[in-house]
C-alpha cells in the first residue's frame, strides 16, 4: 500500500499527465466580414470638471442645487454623464465583453476518485482508482463561439452610441420646447401690460365720451383673454421645466435656471442628404447589420456542432488486495448519428432572414421618423420666415399708426384694439412656430448625430475689390 507521501505526489503526476494529453492548438478563428467602424463612445464613467465640481458643491441633503443658468450645452454634458439610460447601456457593453471573454474559454478538466471494496478481508483499503478527464473540443467551436459573442459586443456598443444620441436629441429638442414656452410666458406678460394700459386710457376716453362703453368693454375682455393665457401658461411653465430636468436625468436640476434663446440662425437641412447619412451611419443601422453577421456565425457554430468532441481520461488503480498498482487511459467520441443538430441549424439560418429583414425595418423607421421630424420643421421654418419678414414687422407698423391716428383724433379706438390684437397673435405664433421649428431640429439632429449643435451659419465673405 502507498504511503501518504508517496500517494499525493503520484495523484498530481496524474493530473499534470492527464493536462498534457490533450493540449491543443488554440481554437480556429472564424473570419468574418467587419461591420462598419462605429463612432467611438465618449467616456461615461467620469463626469466633466465642471460636473464634479458642481457636485461637490451640491447640498448634501440632496436639496436643489443653486440656481446657475443651464444652456443647452451645460445640460446635455449633464444627461451625457450620468443619465442612467447610458450608465445601462454601458453595462451592457460590459457584459457582452464578458461573454466574448467566457466563449473563449477552454472547458476545464474534471478529477474524479472511487474506492470500492473497502474492508474486504484480504485488503480493507479496498481498490482506490483516482482518474483525470478532459474533454477535447473540436471543430474550431471555441473561435466559432467568440466571432458570435465579438458581434454582440459590436451591437451593445452601437445601441450605447443609439441610447447616447437618442439622449442628445431629445435634451435638444425639450430644452428648445421649454424656452419656447418660457418666452411665451414673457411675450404674453408684455401683452397684459399693454392690454392694461389700453383699458386704462380706453376708461378715460370713455369719461370723456370720446369712445362707447362698448369699446371699453372690449379692450376688457381682450385683456381678460391675454391674462388668462398668460396665467395658463404659468401654471404650464413648472411642468415643462420639471419635465426638462426629467429628460435630463437630474430632477434635482432648478427649473428656473433654464437659459437660451430662440432668436438665433435655424440650422440648414435638405432632406434627402439627411437620409443618406442617417442610413449609412446611423447606430441602429449599423447595429442590425451587424445582427446579420452574428446570425451568419451562429449558422457556422450549428454546423460545428456536429462535429464531435473528444474526451481523454488518464487514471491509476490501486489494488490493496494483491497489491498491484494499474494504469489506465480511456478515450470517448460521441457516435453521431440521429442527433446532428439539425433542427438548431434550421433555426440559425431562418435568424439569419429575419436579421436581414430587421435591417430593412429599421432603415424604413429611421427614415419615417426622419421625415416626419423634417416635415415639422420645414413648415415651422416656412412659417418662421414669414412672421419675421413680413406680417410681425406690419402688424407692428399697423398698430403704431393706428395708436398715432386714434391720438390725433383721426380712429376710434377699435381700430386700435384690432391692430393691437393682430400684434399680439403675431408674436405669439412667431414663438410657437420657432418652439416647433427648433425642437423638430433637435430630433433631426440626434438622427444626424450631430455634436456642436446648432452649427453656426457660415461668416459671410466680404466682396473682393476690383
């Protein structure tokens, strides 16, 4: 019988010879074609300077942090570095990395031990018999399983770059939404002054019996009309500003520090360049593409599956009946003849059709989605134009004439209300079309995956002299 000192070492022998049988090649890699490079992602895991800052100088009970003025800029670096549908996404990336790394790993060897006949009088040690086993996996499966497993990494980082722009745009196009609003809110404040001082003079007009009661009270009524909107749209104001700092991720965000303006350069777009660049780069596009790649390589590891693996086994025998010391080596192959995995083939390849039919349903959606942002901000644009070149200008000049005229003696004062309402329904449609003009071009953007935006207008070149 073996002594202790003896036994250890010869089991780790075992092991250490078993290990070396079936040392192979490192798996085939299987070459498939490259997706297109995607955008690298910016870095989420650490906020801005300014960010860290801000956060250090936040209150600790988690109250609101003060009020500072948030531009578009400074609140979508906020949503980009710590809004959780990108800390989500970017785990995700993780664990897609991690699974590439687990389909390259090599099945680990397996040690197993028996004693039989223990107590049989003629050796109670009975029979030991430690064995080593290790399975030889063939048919370049190993490298077949990461060119899959590298494909779903492709598209977790791509749906990081779908979450991060779709994020991007959608900060855009509310912050845009709520400035819009916020402006409204400061047109119609303006417009109750001034409705209050066409009643107040309309009131004395009428105690000097130049004007009808009548017209007094409709100077009333329209600035009953401008204040309750005005008021509507203050109760509105908190809501959006909180939905805002919502879509930002931060609630936590002061609502009244909103600051931008809507008085700036619309962006140019034309449609069919648009939807070029969103089907060539967009990272849905990209990202089901590569969903066709990773079904084609699932195809190539079902059909691998048929080949099958080997399993080497090294083991010693102790007989402490007769004292012997035997050795034994095995080798066992799956004999494949009924099961040779052709119904998950059959279903690898049907995913490969439905993965190219994907990509055809995501280029449709982009384009849809697209075109209706598009169609939105051409027509918010058109009206844009409009308001600002023609009918605000002569609603203004209408009205100013009017007040000159009616000063003068020349108009009743309805005249004036007439010119003066036409004043404030411009203003105010001039704001609601840039509100839709630039919230349309916030989602046009994100599809776009644009970074410095708005892009400002080109400086115009000066005339070259003779």
């Amino acid at each position: 019988m073996l002594t202790p000192s003896v036994r250890l070492p010869l089991l780790a022998g075992l092991v250490i010879v078993a290990a070396g049988c079936v040392t192979t090649a490192p798996p085939e890699r299987v070459s498939l074609p490259a997706p297109a490079p995607a955008p690298k992602p910016p870095p989420l895991h650490s906020p801005p300077p300014a960010l860290t800052q801000a956060a250090a100088t936040a209150p600790a009970d988690g109250s609101s942090v003060p009020d500072t003025p948030l531009t578009l800029d400074e609140l979508t670096r906020r949503a980009i570095a710590s809004h959780p549908r990108l800390g989500r996404a970017t785990f995700a990336v993780e664990s897609a990395r991690g699974r590439l790394t687990q389909a390259g790993l090599y099945p680990n060897p397996v040690f197993g031990f028996t004693a039989d006949e223990l107590g049989d009088r003629t050796g109670p040690a009975g029979i030991l018999a430690p064995l080593v086993s290790q399975e030889v996996v063939l048919g370049g499966k190993l490298g077949l399983s990461q060119a899959v497993a590298a494909r779903e990494v492709d598209q977790a980082t791509l749906g990081l770059l779908a979450e991060r722009y779709a994020l991007v745009g959608s900060v855009r196009a509310t912050f845009y939404e709520t400035l819009a609003l916020k402006e409204r809110a400061a047109i119609l404040a303006d417009l109750v002054k001034l409705a209050e001082q066409s009643v107040s003079l309309g009131r004395k007009s009428f105690e000097a019996k130049q004007i009808a009661r009548l017209d007094v009270v409709q100077l009333e009524v329209e600035a009953e009309r401008l204040r309750a909107e005005a008021e509507a749209v203050e109760r509105e104001l908190p809501a959006a500003t909180r939905r805002l700092t919502a879509v930002v991720g931060d609630p936590r965000l002061p609502a009244s520090a909103v600051s931008g303006t809507l008085d700036r350069p619309l962006p140019e777009y034309d449609l069919e360049r648009a939807k070029e660049a969103v089907l060539a780069g967009h990272p849905e596009v990209l990202s089901a593409r590569v969903a066709v790649d990773r079904a084609r390589a699932a195809v190539r590891r079902a059909e691998a599956e048929v080949v099958p693996n080997v399993t080497l086994s090294a083991g010693y025998t102790r007989q402490n009946q007769n004292r012997s010391n035997d050795w034994a080596a095995g080798v066992s192959v799956p004999l494949v003849l009924w099961n040779r995995n052709q119904g998950n083939i059959r279903a690898a390849q049907a995913e490969v059709g439905a993965a190219a039919q994907e990509v055809g349903r995501v280029e449709a959606d982009l384009a849809a989605r697209l075109a209706q942002a598009f169609q939105t901000y051409a027509a918010a644009r058109q009206r844009v134009g409009r308001y600002t070149g023609a009918i605000l200008p002569r609603a203004e000049e209408t009205y100013k004439l009017s007040l000159e005229a009616f000063k003068g003696g020349q108009f009743e004062y309805l005249r004036v209300l007439q010119a003066q309402r036409a004043v404030a329904e411009a203003r105010l449609e001039l704001n609601r079309a840039l509100g839709e003009a630039w919230r349309a071009a916030g989602e046009i953007s994100g599809l776009l995956l644009e970074e410095g935006w708005p892009v400002a207008p080109p400086a115009p070149v000066p005339p070259q002299k003779p």
